[in-house]
C-alpha cells in the first residue's frame, strides 16, 4: 500500500511534502499505472485542497469587509442620533 504523501503549508499553498526513503522504495512495487493512478490522484486532491483553501480566504475576506462596512453604518448611525438630540434641544 502506497502512504499517502504529507502536505507541508508554503506561503499559503500546498505543496507535497519529501518522503522517506522506505515510502520510495515500497513505491518501485507498484505497477507504472498504478503509480500514476496515485500521482494524478494527489494532483487532483492537491488542486482541490487549493481550491478549498482560496474559496475559504476569500469568504473571509468578504466577511471583514462586511464587518467594517457595518462598523461605518453604526458610526453614522450614532452621528445622526447626536444630530437628531440637538435639532430637538433646539425646539
């Protein structure tokens, strides 16, 4: 059975991580198809951890400048309630 390879975090992006001389070896077993079965396998898993991870950033992203747009409404909001206050102070 072929150990799946660790992935190591590299300025933001996955990368595969070494392997062992053992997991080498234990690899040159294995038919060529089935070891590019496997390699295609970690690419395509590799390409959506990616994906995962760019979808997971921007939704954060998103979510602080949601955040601070309605930090800036409830600044306004305020601003117009002390306006309101003085116009009444003024009756």
């Amino acid at each position: 059975m072929i150990a799946p390879i660790q992935q190591t975090r590299q300025r933001g992006a996955l990368v595969p991580a070494t392997r062992s001389a053992d997991d080498v070896h234990s690899d040159d077993t294995k038919a060529p198809a089935d070891q590019d079965g496997v390699v295609q396998n970690q690419a395509a898993l590799l390409a959506q951890q990616n994906e995962f991870n760019f979808q997971l950033q921007e939704r954060a992203e998103l979510m602080r400048e949601f955040n601070e747009l309605r930090a800036l409404q409830m600044q306004q909001l305020k601003l117009d309630d002390e306006i309101v206050k003085k116009w009444i102070d003024l009756i």
